[in-house]
C-alpha cells in the first residue's frame, strides 16, 4: 500500500466509473444487449451435428448454449485464475 498526500493509503488502483456507474456493469450490459441482439436476429432452423447424431433446432438456441458454455469456463477459469494470484 502506498499513501497519498494527505496521509490517508491507498492500494494504487483507480476504478474506473462511468457515470458513477463501474465500468465492468457498463461493458457487461452493452456485452449482453448485443448479445441478445444477435440472438434475435438469428431465429431460423439449423441442422446441428454432434458425433453420433444430428438435431434440428432455431439458432438461437444453438447460440445461446454456446454462450452459456463460455460464460461458465470464464467464470471457472476466472476464479482459478485469482486462486493462482493469491
């Protein structure tokens, strides 16, 4: 920790805020409304191929199973992540 001129510490890292709102929450929305924006704009039937089987099912559905499999292996990797910094 260091101290600022006034004699009060600090840990050195600013947060950033956008209109009083933190950075994160902003780009985390603008992240999920473009997201749900995309999935909208994708509702047609797709063939999806696995291994041993195919399925038919809207895009939308594929697309949000995707994104859900990345938001858990970042939220996993994320926390291993802090784990190792500690």
């Amino acid at each position: 920790m260091t101290k600022n001129p006034n004699g009060s510490s600090f840990s050195g890292r600013k947060k950033s805020e956008i209109a009083g709102v933190p950075t994160r929450v902003v780009v985390g929305v603008v992240v999920a409304a473009l997201a749900l924006w995309f999935l909208l704009a994708n509702l047609d039937k797709v063939k999806i191929q696995f291994w041993v089987f195919t399925v038919t099912a809207p895009l939308w559905i594929a697309l949000t199973a995707t994104l859900a499999a990345g938001a858990v292996l970042g939220y996993l990797f994320k926390g291993r992540r802090e784990n190792q910094e500690r």
